[in-house]
C-alpha cells in the first residue's frame, strides 16, 4: 500500500489544467506516451479520500507491488502534479514492462479502499504501450530517484565463428569474474564495479538483492542505479557534484566472456538562484562517461518540460534561454515562468511557497568509441523556501450581525485541517457549532481562499469598548493548514477587529431616602467588566460589608445605597434648613483601570438628621467635614466647653455625646418649651477664632425636662434648625397582611407591580403612654423623598378613604401581641399599588408614602373635633391642632408595569 513515499491518501479538491493525451483520458487513469518514457495519471477526483496501493502487472498476470525501493530498481517514478493527481512514469526498458520490436507494454493495477487496511478495495487495471524509435548505441538516463545506462548488445563476427571444443578455466584469465558451475546457463552475467581502491564483482542475483536492475533484451544491456546504492560515488567536474557509478558488465556468449562499459553519471546540483532566475549547468563531457573517448562531435541540444520538448519559439514565449557552450549547456529559466508551478511549503512552522519546474535536457553527441551517446536528463528544480504572507481580509456586514473574514489565497496543495477557537481545537465539520460558517473560494488558476463567517453575538469575538459610542469586535482564532503530499502542518493566527459605532453606555438613578443615598446604574453593552471604585477604593462586596453598605449586581443593574453619615460621602453644603450630601462612584476597565465613567447622587438631608435629643437629657451631634475642607482633622473638633472632645471620628465625622447640663450647653425658656443650644468648634493651634462652626439646638416640652439639672451659662442666639426629644414616630411597609415581618432598610427600594397591594403600620414609639391616642390625618404618596413635592396622590384625606381612588383604602384592626402593648398607638391600612403620574407611559415610578398624623390624650375630657376616632371629613387636623403632631415617611417603592 502506497503513501506518498508511495501510500497515499487522497482527499482532495481538484483543479485540472489543460493537457494533450495520446492515449485512452476516460475514467480513473489517463495515459501519455513521451518519447522513451510512459506516464499514467491518477485521477485525483476519482480516487479522492483513498488509500491506494500500487502494482505492476507482467506477462504472466502477476502483480507485483510497487514501494519505493522497487520503483528505483525498476524504472518507476512516482510524483504528484500540482493539481495533487498522482503520476506513475515508467522507462521503456522498466521491469516488468513488454517490449517488442518498437513497442513497449506496462501494465498497472490500482486498488483503492476507504480504510487503511484495504479491506474491500476496488481494483483498477490499466494497460498502454508507446512507441519507441530508434536505439542509440548507448543511452543514459538521469531520473529523480534512479540512474539508467543501456548499451548495444553486440557479439563480433569472429566470436560468433568460433567453435570451443573444450571448456577452459576462466578464473585464470578473468580473475575479478566468479564463474559458477559449467553447467549453469550461458545467459547468466555478472558485474563489476570499480572503486579507487579495489574492483567488486557480484552475481547477478546479488547485485539484484542489493538493489541494483540489470536487464536484458535481445540487442541491449541494462543496468539501473538508485542514487542510495552502496557503490555510487559523488565526484566533482567543473565544480559540479555527479553521481557515478563505473562499472563493467560481463556476460557469457557461448564458450565467450564479453563485456560492456556500464558507466553512468548523473548531475546532483549545479543550479543557481539568482536575480530571480534558476540557472542550471551541466558539463558536456563528463569524465567516467567520455573516458578514452576521442573526436566528440554534438548531434543535438534539445530542452523541454515536464517531459514535453519546447522548440525554439516556445523556449521564448516562456522567456527561456538555452545555451549550448563549448563545455557546457546552460538553462536559464525565470522564476515564476510558464510550465513551473508553486507548491506550499514549510519551515520551522512558517509557511512559504517554493517554484518547482521539471526539466528535461537532451544531449546528443558523436565519439570514437560509441559512436553514438543520448543523455537525457529529468530534473525536478525547487527554488529556496520563501516566506509567504497571508492575506487577511475582513468585511464587516453590519445589518445582518456578521464578520466575513476572508483568509488567504492559497495553493492548491494546502487544505484547512482545524480551527483553534478559545483554545480549543476544532475539526472543519464541527466549526458551525461554535458559530463560524465556513467557505471556500476557488479561482481559475487553482488557488483559494477561505472565508469565515461569524456571528457578532458568538463567544469567540470579543467586544472592547473604544471611548464615546464605538466598540470593537475582535475575532482571535487559529487555523491549521496540512500540505499534500508532504502531509506538513502551519498555522495562521487570524485576528480581525471591526470597529462599531453600536456602544450604550451605562446610565444612572440616584435618589435618597430619610437615612441613605441610593444610585442605580443601568448597565449598557460595553461595562460587563467595569469595577466599581469609589475614588481609587475598589467597591467588593466584602468592602461594602465593612461600612454597611448595600451592594447589589444582578449583571443588568448595579445597584449602592450608602448611608448619609458614612466614610464615603461628600458633604457640600451646609444649611439651617437642609445639608447637601453626594455619592461619587467610578466605573474603571478591569484591566487597565481606565476611568471609563462616573456617576453621583446628591441630596438634601435635614440638619436633625445630625442630631438626636433623648428624652434623658442626652444629646448625640454629629459634625460634618465639607468639601473644600479637607485639611480639617476631626479629632481637634471639640465643644464650647474644649475639654468635651468627640466619642466617635471618622475621616469625615466627629460624633459627641454629652448631656445637655455639661459642655458649656446654654438654655431658654419660653411657657411650653427649653431649648438647649451647644456648637462644635475647630481651632487652628494658637488661634482663637474658629474657623468652623457648627451650632445646634435640642428643645424639650417643659413637663419632660423639670428633673433636668442644669447650669446656666451665656447663652449665643441659634443657628440651625432645632431637633425633637418628645415625639418619635415610623412609618413601616410589611410583606403580608398578618403585619408578622417588616421589610428591612436593606431590601429598599422595594419593586412592587400594578393593583398589588401594599400593607402601611404607623407606629408612635415615643413617648410610651398608655393615655395617649395616634390618630392618622393625611396619608399621600409622592415622586421624590420631599414631603412637600409635586405632584400629590392622596391616599386619606381627614383620616378617611380617597373616594376618587379605584382602590379603596383598606384599615386593618390592630390588637394587643406580644409585640404589639399598646394597640392604640399604631394604626394599620392597606393600599393597592396605583400608577402614580396619570396617562404615563413610563415603565417604571418610584414612589414615596408620608402621612401626618395628631397624637391625642384620651383621658382629657371632652375630646374635641381635632381628636376623634373615626373619620372626620372636613376637618384637616394637624394644621390647627393644639396637639402634638408629627408626620412620617417610607420609601422608596418602585412600580413596575
């Protein structure tokens, strides 16, 4: 079975180029008669995907197996086109081959399988003959694997008169000649080789083991030399290396001994690249073949290709040159020129093509001793490995999503083996399931190219974002090329990038509630990777943990919600009516940490956010660091009194707690209420005026603070807007109707849809007095966290149901419970979820709910309009109400749609 060493397996596109057939073209195998040499062609088409072995049939019918060694010895030359169809070239005088008169037979079998153990091959048998004109008294061959020398076979008159009549012991005459057994046949012939330093002779039989062909016919003598042979010597003429062998053929005719020059020579290099021209020389006369020759005389200088002989007009068309010397006959040939051809190649792993052009040279010359000499020489030429770059194209086809990326052109001898795709390899066939569709491109001079379609949306291209609204779409894959027949392997990185005008960038809501700034990111198609960072601080969940903030990525929004009082947040304004806080995040590239974009929510807080008055007399401030005042350290901020320094300081707070008759705390009366005023100071080191200042104020009902001791000390005028000690109220949002589980700051903003329904508490939680009564004035929702902003929804109105509401408001009894101990003090009610703007088209609302509320003393007799316990339409209780009052916020909800 032949590899390409002489077993080949075909699979195969192709391209068959013009081409003149003296003999049968139809089916499988064609056949081509060229001067003394046959040559049949394989069909690549048909035998494509095969595995082929190969034999040549004799007379007698037997088949004998044609490997490497076999063809050498035998006259058979096995090459490849360069449309990857095999040739099989066979000598006039090959083994196994019929010769009669001027008509030579060879007869081959092909068998074919799918399988590389041939099981079920299919045979196929072709027979031709040529035509072989008139012999030469000596010819010599020079083939590519093999050398080939036949001389005349010529008894002379008188040997043939000569009549022996008793054999004689030729070992004594011809002493280099081992006879065998008189007995033996008179056919039977021997060799004998001259080396430098010794003569050889072996058996016919044992020149044939050893490789060596030898032949006979009627009128001639052969003798055939593979290259490889033991006795072939490599000599230099003319700064020309040949191959020679000399040696002498002896055979027996009658009682005679007769013998023939076998020398042959054949040239190995004597090619030269340059200026983009393959020069090839050969001496004319080379010694082991002209020796004790004299009067040589040229007869003819012909030259061809690929076995064909060109005349001189066609020589240059082509652009050749032949020059027949005094000593040498000289071929130029342009690189590239007609009647070459291209053939992939490899080195060290690059790929690269060579020129290979198969010449034939024909020298015919006149001597003393031959009389007539034809050398005819085949050489296949192949030019130095050049690399070769490889085309790569990319179109990008925007509306239907794709990248064609067209790869090459290539010879016909190379093939798309696999894909390498995200480091995995991948065969042809099983590339569409990894989303690329491949193609191939033929042209009409035999090469190709491959186009690969992939989608925009696949795995393996990667999308980078490029700055404003482009992104990048990177196609990174590795294809495997396998030339034939030399079975070589390359690889060809293919990196395409198309850049798209397709980037949405993320976008950001932020919003506060009472306690916390919130900021939503929408993610976009360029951020998958970004890393949130505040400042140069990389925001994990494991960090957000450490400062208790809440951070949420469900890979379509990024969600943080930060304290107000908290490490990260900037305080840039400060009012008596409200305190201006801002969020800051960035977004960074994961691998550069490029700051590719940045969001912030700001707020107004209320200053009472910063302060807490215990019923107890204990005050808690906290004092802020505002922007611009970065070089202020908030452990020098101390009180009026400068020995009361912070319990508690961060970067950016500083945290007292102290009781309201220490720290240089002043006090005013008036009939209902005291107030309670301290302020934090910072003092630069020797200086007594601060350069901040923060005053606070803390008023208690009189009733709550006569057991309060206090100091009196001077008293400077407010500054900011006081905090309550006497009422504390919330307002909380439950999951389900049995009010069991409230939901937690954490779960906020809380996503609720259309008509689903909402379950409110209000709850009074200071002071803890069984006498008194909540009662629930107005309850409305609105868009921000302002109590006072527009536009209103009103959900109870006076304590009574919106009757302009689909959806009635809905109140739920409330009774004693181990959690509940004072049921009057918590009011229940339940609505459902409305679209907050009317005819809106949005997809998406954020609501807030606030109510206001009167608390009422039930043992004060009689109760009056302001205090009922029942709805009371008509009468809007907390803006005339004597009674202490309070309103309450929750939020935020957002409603889908």
């Amino acid at each position: 079975m032949m590899k390409l060493n002489l077993v080949q397996r075909l699979s195969l596109i192709v391209i068959f180029f013009s081409g003149v057939w003296t003999q049968d073209t139809q089916g499988p195998m064609s056949s081509e008669c060229l001067g003394d040499f046959l040559r049949i062609t394989l069909s690549a088409e048909y035998f494509e995907d095969k595995y082929l072995s190969l034999f040549v049939v004799d007379q007698s019918g037997t088949a004998w197996e044609l490997d490497e060694a076999m063809a050498a010895q035998c006259g058979y030359t096995v090459t490849h086109t360069t449309c990857r169809s095999i040739q099989l070239r066979a000598s006039a005088l090959s083994c196994h081959s019929h010769l009669e008169k001027d008509v030579f037979t060879v007869t081959v079998q092909i068998k074919a399988s799918h399988t590389p153990d041939m099981s079920n091959a299919t045979t196929h048998l072709k027979s031709a003959s040529c035509h072989y004109g008139l012999w030469s008294p000596r010819e010599i061959k020079c083939e590519n694997n093999y050398m080939e020398v036949s001389v005349r076979r010529e008894v002379p008159q008188t040997i043939k008169d000569f009549v022996q009549d008793e054999p004689e012991d030729w070992a004594l005459v011809f002493p280099e000649v081992k006879l065998q057994a008189k007995a033996e046949e008179a056919s039977l012939w021997q060799i004998v080789f001259h080396q430098p330093e010794e003569k050889r002779a072996l058996l016919v039989s044992n020149a044939w083991s050893a490789g060596y062909g030898l032949n006979a016919s009627d009128s001639r003598v052969l003798l055939r030399v593979p290259y490889t042979a033991a006795q072939v010597q490599l000599v230099e003429d003319q700064g020309i290396t040949f191959s020679v062998l000399r040696s002498s053929t002896f055979y027996k005719y009658q009682w005679v001994i007769l013998m023939v020059d076998t020398a042959v020579a054949c040239p190995v290099d004597g090619v030269d690249y340059t200026n983009k021209t393959i020069t090839w020389a050969v001496p004319k006369y080379i010694p082991p073949l002209s020796a004790g020759m004299t009067g040589f005389k040229d007869v003819l200088v012909e030259a061809g290709v690929d076995l064909h002989r060109l005349s001189a007009k066609e020589m240059a068309s082509r652009k050749y040159v032949l020059l027949n010397e005094l000593t040498t006959i000289t071929m130029k040939i342009p690189i590239g020129a007609e009647g070459g051809y291209y053939k992939t190649s490899v080195s060290n792993g690059q790929f690269g093509v060579k020129y290979t052009i198969n010449l034939l040279l024909e020298h015919q010359w006149e001597d003393n001793k031959w009389g007539l000499t034809k050398y005819t020489i085949i050489k296949e030429i192949e030019t130095p490995f050049e690399q070769a770059e490889v085309a790569i194209t990319n179109n990008l086809n925007l509306s239907a999503g794709l990248m064609n990326v067209t790869v090459g052109t290539f010879l016909p001898d190379a093939e798309l083996l696999n894909l390498t795709i995200e480091g995995v390899v991948v065969a042809v066939p099983e590339a569409v399931q990894h989303g690329f569709l491949i193609h191939r491109t033929s042209y009409a001079n035999g090469s190709k190219a491959y186009v690969l379609q992939v989608s925009l949306d696949a795995p393996s291209v990667k999308k980078e974002y490029m700055g404003e609204d482009m992104r990048a779409y990177t196609l990174n894959v590795t294809l495997t090329f396998i030339t034939y027949p030399s079975s070589e392997t390359f690889v060809v990185p293919v990196v395409a990038l198309s850049a798209v005008k397709d980037a949405v960038l993320p976008s950001a809501t932020g919003f506060c509630d009472g306690r916390n700034l919130h900021l939503i990111i929408t993610r976009g198609n360029v951020d998958q990777n970004w890393l949130p960072f505040i400042s140069d601080w990389h925001l994990t969940q494991e960090a957000a943990q450490k400062y208790n903030y809440i951070l949420r990525d469900n890979g379509t929004h990024l969600a943080i919600s930060v304290p107000f009082l908290s490490p990260h947040v900037s305080y840039e304004g400060f009012h008596t009516s409200a305190i201006k806080a801002s969020f800051y995040l960035i977004l960074k590239d994961d691998i550069t940490l490029a700051q590719r974009r940045d969001f912030s929510v700001s707020c107004l807080f209320s200053p009472s956010e910063l302060i807490q008055c215990l019923p107890n007399g204990t005050v808690i401030i906290t004092a802020i660091k505002l922007v611009g005042g970065e070089d202020l350290d908030t452990a020098l901020l101390v009180l009026r009194d400068r020995q009361c320094k912070p319990s508690l300081v961060t970067e950016r707070t500083a945290t007292f707690k102290f009781n309201v008759n220490t720290c240089g705390t002043s006090r005013k009366f008036n009939s209902t209420t005291v107030t309670y005023e301290n302020e934090v100071l910072y003092f630069r080191p020797g200086d007594d005026i601060p350069i901040y200042q923060l005053k606070f104020l803390c008023l208690y009902p009189v009733e709550q603070t006569a057991d309060v001791p206090y100091e009196s000390k001077k008293n400077p005028p407010p500054s900011i807007q006081p905090g309550s000690g006497c009422l504390a109220l919330s307002l909380k949002l439950f999951k389900e109707k049995s009010y069991s589980e409230p939901y937690q700051e954490s779960e906020y903003p809380l996503v609720k849809y259309l008509r689903e329904a909402l379950y409110f508490e209000v709850e009074l939680l200071q002071p803890k007095d069984a006498r008194l009564d909540l009662n629930l004035d107005d309850c409305w929702a609105t868009h921000s966290q302002s109590q006072d902003s527009l536009p209103q929804w009103h959900i109870l109105i006076h304590g009574c149901e919106n009757n302009k509401d689909s959806y009635r408001t809905v109140f739920h009894e409330v009774n004693y419970s181990l959690r509940v101990k004072f049921p009057q003090h918590l009011k229940r009610f339940e609505v459902r979820m409305f679209t907050f703007f009317q005819g809106t088209s949005l997809s998406q609302e954020q609501l807030y709910f606030h109510c206001s509320v009167v608390i009422c003393n039930t043992k004060q007799q009689p109760l009056d309009l302001f205090c009922p316990r029942r709805c009371n339409p008509g009468k809007h209780r907390f803006a005339h109400s004597a009674h202490p009052h309070g309103q309450v916020s929750s939020g935020p909800v957002l409603l889908r749609k």
